[in-house]
C-alpha cells in the first residue's frame, strides 16, 4: 500500500485583534448581533507588518517543528489562499523565507475549500510515490479586500495561516474524499476583477481595472452550506464505509457558528466533537481548519488514531470534504 499521514501542524495569526466593540466604532453594527448571527466575538487582521508569506512562514516553521523535520526534507509546498501577497503565486515566497530549498512550490485557489483541496491534491504526489514529504499551508488575508463598510461582510472575516506536514507512508490516513464545484452560484460569493476598457493604439483597448471588494449573498451561502455540507460529509464517509457515530471529530470551515451547529444538527453529530474556534479568529477562510485542527491537536483534544472528518465549502461554488486518521 501507498498512503500518507499528517505529522505535524502550526498557526500563525495575524498581529491586531479586532473586537466586535471595535468594529461597532467602524459601522452600524452590534456585539450582540454578531455573536447572536455568527458566534464572533473577535477575529484578527493584519497590519501592514505582517503579510500572507510572512504569515505561512511562521505556521510552516511550527508545523515542521511538530513533525521533527527541517525545512530542506520537504519535497513540495503547496499555499492553499485566494489572497496572494503576489498574483504570480505566494507559495515561492514561503519556500524562499523558510528555506525550503528542495521543494517546488504552488498556490491552489479555491477560497474556503482551499485547505481541504489542498489535502486531497497534495495527497496525489504522495500516493504515487512521486513525492515523500509536503508542507500545505492555508491562510489569506480577506481584510485588504472586505469592504469596510459594508456591515453585512466586515464582521465576518479574520486572517490568518495554517499549515501540516504530510508524509508519505505505507498505511493511508487519508480514508477518503469528495469535491464538488456549481459554477451556476458563482455569482453568490466574489472577490472580482472590474474591467476597464483603456484606449491602447488606434482601434484597440486594454483592460485594465481593479480588483473590487468581497460581495456575498449571506443567505445564499448559509442555504448552499447547510443544504450540501451534511450531504458530502455523509459521502465521503459512506465511501471510506464508515458512518458518524465512527467520528471524533469534526471540523469544518469555520464560516459561522450557526451553519456549524446546523450542520452537527442534520448529522446528528453531537456538540462536543464538533470543534470551533470561530468566536476567536472570525472566518480566516483557508486557514480557517487548519488553525481549528492545530489548535485542537496542541489541546490534546486530538489523539494518535482519531477520526477526523474536514469539510470546506465557499466560493465557486465550491465543497470538499475528507476524512483521516491522526
Ligand atoms: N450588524 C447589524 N445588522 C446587520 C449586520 C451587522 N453586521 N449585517 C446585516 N445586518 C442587518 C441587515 O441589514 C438586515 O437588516 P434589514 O432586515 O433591515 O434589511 C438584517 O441585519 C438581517 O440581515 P440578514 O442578511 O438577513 O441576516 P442573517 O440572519 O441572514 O445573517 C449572515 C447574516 C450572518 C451573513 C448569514 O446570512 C450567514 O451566516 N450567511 C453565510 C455567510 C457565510 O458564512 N459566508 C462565508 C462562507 S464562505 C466563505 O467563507 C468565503
């Protein structure tokens, strides 16, 4: 057999705490609606000291640390964000400030399913035996793009990083996984490009704009997430020939305190393996379940030989669910 293991994990979070009470001074907004609407209570933003790399180097540096490994072991890095410090990629900054000199290095974008299709991409180089040892990192950094005067998003969303070292070994920890994409509900959840025409020569234009800010239709996105999370979790373990009651643990997305408890709800998956940190770090998008698993791990909460099913879901639309053991 050809499979692998998570060794090791790591976090590294923004340098400014943002409270609900400092985002009351900002817009018309409430520390009783926000925790009443999505379990927040404070989330953490980067000032211009800290960027996305900089970020992914340090949970990087954890997370080989836990796994005993120096950075030059690592055959690939794989930067799960959809906010690169760079648009050429981001991974190449965190393999050069690491160190990392052996490994190639990519950015996956797939927004909040960043983390988890990560996983199952890296998961591929390790199954084939092209590739021993990969550090995934997820982070981004939604507060350079949120408007911050949008109420119904700047409440939302905090930044962050996390990352794992996967190693290849003979049993496979990774017992199965999903992804699915709907391009019809695109339109729900954006970061878009604007496009403005500018006269170049005689007849022709280029276009050159800006990137506007996040907008999202949040009752969309509850509905898609409450409606498909229960539905591939309930997949993916069906495949792995498991069912809930097999889980220790389950951690998703951290989206919104409510969307989770919905979701534990559906699958009858009782409150206590469910793991949230969302009240602390807001919605850290691709890194919001490895900063979740690490934090549980360093707890000791999460044991050798645990069950763990992940699901991430977002924008795309897109949802990707897997389960392993620790
Ligand atoms: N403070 C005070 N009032 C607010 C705020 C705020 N921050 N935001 C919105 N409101 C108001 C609205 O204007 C509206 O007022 P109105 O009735 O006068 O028009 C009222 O509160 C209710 O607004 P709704 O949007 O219906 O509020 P809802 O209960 O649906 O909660 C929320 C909004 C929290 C965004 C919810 O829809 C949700 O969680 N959606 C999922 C969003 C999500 O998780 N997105 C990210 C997932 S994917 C990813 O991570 C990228």
């Amino acid at each position: 057999g050809s499979g692998l293991k998570i060794i090791g994990s790591g976090t590294a979070i923004a340098d400014q705490s943002l409270t609900n009470q400092d985002l009351s001074n900002i817009v018309e907004t409430s520390d009783e609606w926000i925790q009443s609407r999505t379990g927040m209570r404070q989330r953490y933003i980067c000032s211009a000291n800290e960027n996305l790399a900089s970020l992914g180097v340090k949970a990087g540096q954890k997370a080989l640390a836990m796994a005993g490994l120096q950075p030059d072991d690592l055959d690939l890095i794989i930067l799960a964000t959809s906010t690169p410090d760079d648009l050429f990629g981001s991974a190449a900054q965190i393999q050069g400030g690491l160190g990392a000199t052996r490994a190639f290095a990519f950015d996956v974008t797939a927004a909040c399913s960043g983390f988890v299709v990560g996983l199952n991409v890296a998961a591929q180089f390790l199954r084939t035996g092209v590739y021993q040892r990969v550090l995934l990192v997820g982070g981004d950094v939604l507060s350079r793009w949120v408007d911050w005067s949008d109420r119904t998003t700047c409440v939302l969303f905090g930044d962050g990083a996390g990352a794992v070292v996967l190693q290849r070994q003979a049993q496979d920890n990774l017992l199965a996984f999903e992804m699915y994409t709907d391009g019809s509900g695109n339109g729900c959840l954006n970061l878009p490009y604007q496009a403005v025409p500018q006269p170049l020569t005689a007849g022709k234009t280029v276009a050159q704009g800006t990137y506007q800010p996040i907008t999202m239709n949040g009752r969309e996105v509850y509905r898609f997430a409450v409606a498909k999370v229960p539905e591939i979790i309930e997949k993916v373990l069906f495949k792995a020939e498991l069912t809930t009651a097999d889980l220790d643990w389950v951690i998703l997305h951290q989206a919104n305190q409510r969307i989770m408890d919905a979701v534990g709800d559906r699958l009858a998956i009782p409150l206590e393996k469910m793991i949230s940190n969302v009240g602390n770090y807001g919605n850290t998008s691709a890194a919001s379940i490895p900063l979740a698993l690490d934090q549980a791990v360093r707890e000791g909460k999460i044991k050798e030989g645990d069950l763990i099913a992940l699901a991430g879901f977002g924008a795309g639309l897109t949802w990707a669910a897997s389960v392993v053991r620790w």
